[in-house]
C-alpha cells in the first residue's frame, strides 16, 4: 500500500499514481485542469461542522484527530478510497495551506493502519 498527501496547488509528478481529491469543499483559485486529479472523494473529508470547528488552530490538533477518526469509522466512502488505495500508489489531494496539520495527514495514517 502506498499513499501519500500533496497539497493540490502543488505541480503534478509522474510517481503520484492515482490522485484523489479528499476535500468537501473546491480549493480555491484553482481550475479543474490545474488541480489535475483523477477523482474528488468528498465524502471522505471531515463534516462541514468539524472542519469548522478546527479552524486549522494547532492547540486543536489532537482533538480534531480523534474526532475525524471517529467519522471515517463505518464510513462508506472509506472503503472505496482502500479499493484504490488496493489497486496501486495513490496521492491524497488537500487545499490547506497547513502541511503539518491537515486531515488528509489523519486519513493516510487511518489508511495505513487499518490496511
């Protein structure tokens, strides 16, 4: 299993494999085109109430994790994003300027330990 997380601003790479927007909401100031993903998987990202409520404030961090964990549990949307993780290297795609404390960090550990 191999995943990985990019900021969608970030150029493509030729090893990115299959890459998989996991943002509920469009980045912005990016087209389509630029964004260059293969799927936009919005169902896998936290609640609109979640994402709020964490703001992106680090004294958050560890709070926010084990809530968004909570949530991908018995998620649907979870199981596909593992058949693609199954087929090949995969890129998770987020917008936040964060790189250190961003959901897409929380679901590839959650891939990774539940593979």
């Amino acid at each position: 299993m191999s995943v990985r997380i990019k900021r969608v601003y970030d150029e493509p790479a030729a090893d990115d494999g299959e890459r998989i927007l996991v943002d509920r909401l469009w980045p912005r100031g990016i087209s389509k085109e630029k964004a260059a993903f293969d799927e936009w998987m919005k169902e896998v990202a936290p609640t609109s109430e979640l994402r709020k409520w964490f703001d992106h404030r680090p004294e958050r961090w560890d709070e926010f994790r084990q809530r968004y964990r909570a949530e991908l549990q018995g998620n649907p949307a979870v199981e596909a994003l593992r058949a693609h993780v199954a087929a090949g290297r995969v890129t998770l795609l987020y917008g936040s300027r964060n790189r250190e404390f961003n959901h897409a960090a929380v679901l590839a550990d959650f891939l990774a330990e539940k593979a």
